[in-house]
C-alpha cells in the first residue's frame, strides 16, 4: 500500500488542532494500561495498522504483557482483564461501533458504578480521538513503523 497524500502537510492547521485535543488527555485519570487498551482496541476494530502498530508497541514499552496484547481481540472469553477493563472495552466497542446502537445504558451504567463522571468523560474523548486518528491513518494509507 502505497500512502496518499499527508494531511499534516496539507491542512497543518486540523492536524495540531487533533494533536492539541489528543494532548488535552495528558493529565487524565485514566492509567496508561487502560488508554493503551481503548487506542487499541478500537484501532482493532477499525482495522487500522498504523494504529495497531504504534499502539501496541508504546503499550509492551510500558510494561503491558504479551498475552493480554494476544488476546484483546477476544476480551470478553478472557478473565485476563479487570471489571473496569472490561467496561471500558465495552464503552470502545459501542462507541467505535456507533451506528450500531451506540453506548448502551447498560454500560453506561457499570460505568458509572466504577468511574467519575471525570474519568468516564476522558474515556469517552479517548475512544472519540482514536477514532479520528484511525479514520486519518486509514483513509491516507499512512504506513507502519514510522
């Protein structure tokens, strides 16, 4: 695949606005462990390998485990992941997946059991972030490893 053109070059101005909002996460309460999981997860979902890539690598550097990485894909039949790592997949999932039903009340509410108001905001930006960058990577073609 040979990548298109590169938006940061030709509308500079939308590409720091993406970076700027996705620095907006900087001081989050979410962990890195739960970030990496929403980044990528949904970049799973939206077949985006640049994401994929970038992603999981930043995860393995910051200590996630190979097997949680191996079976993210598969979540729900894995007890590899907490209560609230689950909610959270579950929020990427519906979120990602909008136009199916969006975020249903039921996880919205074992979201609301386990996080603040606060932080169920951030997830809901990661997850909404995310998904603009993996649009961008894949609809540019933008390659791995760079």
């Amino acid at each position: 695949m040979e990548q298109r053109l590169k938006i940061q070059d030709v509308q500079p101005a939308a590409w720091k606005a993406m970076y700027e909002l996705s620095n907006s996460l900087a001081g989050a309460k979410l962990t890195k462990t739960q970030m990496s999981l929403i980044t990528i997860r949904a970049s799973q979902i939206n077949r985006c390998a640049f994401c994929i890539d970038m992603h999981t690598k930043e995860a393995l550097k910051a200590g996630e485990n190979d097997q949680r990485l191996f079976l993210l894909d598969a979540w729900k039949e894995t007890d590899k992941f907490s209560k609230e790592e689950k909610v959270l997949l579950s929020m990427t999932e519906e979120i990602t997946l909008v136009s199916h039903h969006g975020l249903s009340e039921e996880t919205y509410k074992k979201a609301k059991e386990l996080f603040s108001d606060e932080m169920i905001a951030q997830a809901i930006m990661a997850i909404v972030i995310i998904n603009g960058w993996n649009r961008i990577a894949v609809s540019t073609q933008m390659p791995i490893g760079q």
